[in-house]
C-alpha cells in the first residue's frame, strides 16, 4: 500500500514509512493512495475483524502473520472478551464501550496496536524515534502505556499544566521507564499542539532527532480506529447495514476514522485520498 499527504506534495511512501513519518513533509497528513474493497463478511470478532479490515493498508510492509500475531497481542491488555463489547440501551440505541483497555481512555483502542507496530517497524531496520505528542489527558497516557519500556522508542508527551484530570497527570507522570518524559506546558492543548506541529514543519529538527508521532496525525492510529466502527456494524446486522453514530470528538481523528469506515462500507471506497 502507497501513501499520498493530503496537501500532494511530499514523497509517497509505504505504510512502514508512513507510519514513522507521522506527519508528511507538506503539513499534510499522509492517507491511501487507493482504497481497497470492503468485503461484506464479518462475525463481530473483533480480532478477526481487525487483521482483514487493516491487513491491506499495511501490505508490503507486513507480513499477514507478523501482523495478526501484533493484532493478537494488543488486545490482551483489554479485560473485555470481545475488546470493545456493544451494550444496548433501549430499542434500536446502543453505546459502544470504548474504556476497557490498560488505561480506560478509547484511545488504548488504536495505540496498543500503534506501539507494537513501531516496535516492529524499528527493530526490523535497527534504528530508534523519539515520539512527541500533545495531549489533553487520554492521548498521552494512552501512548505511554502503549510504548512504555520499548527499547526502540524514546516518548515525550506535552501536557497544559493543571488542565488534565488527577487521575490522568498521575497516569502519565508516574511511570518509572526511561524512555517515557513529560513536559507541563503553561497554556492550553491548543498551546501544547502548536508546539508538536512546529517541531513537525521543522524538517531539519525533525530529521535530527527522527521525530514520530501518535496522535491523530499518524494513519496508524487512524487505521486502528475505523476498525470498530466496522465491527459496531458487523454487530448491528451487517457492514452495509444502515447505522448511525454519534461520536464525541475533538481533534477529529475518531470521527474521521468513522468517516472513513461509513463510506467505505457504503461505496467501496472512502471519499478522501490521493487516488482511485
């Protein structure tokens, strides 16, 4: 699978690139260069569910074992059976419990699955990144626990000093992994992403300290998150069954993977892209 950036003027790269890269060289944010078909199967697995929905995103990069084996193990750490259970709540309306994985946030979804992915992709060429992010509290305890005692992977996680939850600061702040930093922003996650998107448009500094990312910016997490909005489907009667979410978001990155995931099933093929 190619990557294209949405702003068509960075290099096309493969998924292992893409996925290091996080933000393309543009600005832009890396995406498909094609979509693949959307089978219309599925049981409601969510394991099985994930490896065919993401397996072509990664081909070339990935083998099918390797990567199914890396699916496999980043739901472990869920103490739901079924990783993200369905619950109804009256006639025709359900909730989807997003908050069973290591750290309670929706976001363990996607990054347990991102770190080993890293983990992989970085070993496998004997190099090392140092991984920023900004964070309003579960984007950033989240990515600790998913790259928390890599040895290929230094992470360093801005927070608005005082503006994050109790629970979440200490989440973050009280990991003993040397490869896991914190830095208090005075300001706001606005303040705090400005400051990772500078350190990104910063292609000399970029390249220096071989910055990554895993917020929303990365098609990894992206990736990793349209797969439960299939699997919301699978169980609701159906991929092309007539569903409707309604998602909290801020950064746009759940919903864009929800997004992604309707029009995929609707037409075959998502709307955005570089390509067919």
């Amino acid at each position: 699978m190619r990557y294209v950036s949405t702003r068509g003027a960075a290099p096309v790269l493969d998924f292992g690139d893409t996925l290091l890269a996080g933000l393309a060289d543009d600005g832009g944010l890396y995406v498909p260069e094609s979509w693949p078909a959307l089978a219309a199967g599925g049981r409601g697995d969510y394991v099985e569910t994930a490896v065919e929905v993401m397996l072509p995103f990664v081909a070339g990069s990935i083998t099918e074992d390797d990567f199914a084996a890396m699916v496999a193990d980043a739901y472990t750490a869920f103490d739901a059976p079924d990783v993200t259970p369905l619950v109804e709540l009256s006639d025709g309306v359900h909730l989807l419990e997003l908050f069973h994985g290591p750290t309670l946030a929706f976001k363990d979804v996607a990054l347990q699955l991102v770190g080993r992915l890293f983990d992989h992709e970085l070993s496998r060429r004997g190099e090392r990144v140092t991984i920023v992010g900004a964070t309003s509290g579960d984007t950033g305890s989240a990515a600790i626990e998913a790259c928390r005692d890599r040895d290929v992977v230094d992470i360093v996680i801005l927070h608005p000093a005082g503006r994050v939850s109790d629970v979440q600061r200490r989440q973050m702040t009280t990991v003993d992994s040397v490869n896991v930093h914190n830095v208090a922003i005075d300001g706001t996650f606005d303040d705090c992403q400005d400051l990772v998107k500078a350190m990104f448009a910063d292609v000399a500094f970029r390249d220096e300290v071989r910055l990554s990312a895993v917020n929303s910016i990365n098609w990894a997490r992206v990736m990793a998150q349209i797969v439960y909005y299939v699997v919301a489907a699978e169980r609701l009667g159906g991929r092309h069954a007539p569903v409707a979410f309604s998602v909290p978001t801020g950064n746009f990155g759940n919903v864009f993977a929800g997004h992604v995931a309707r029009f995929w099933a609707r037409l075959g093929r998502a709307p955005t892209g570089g390509g067919q």
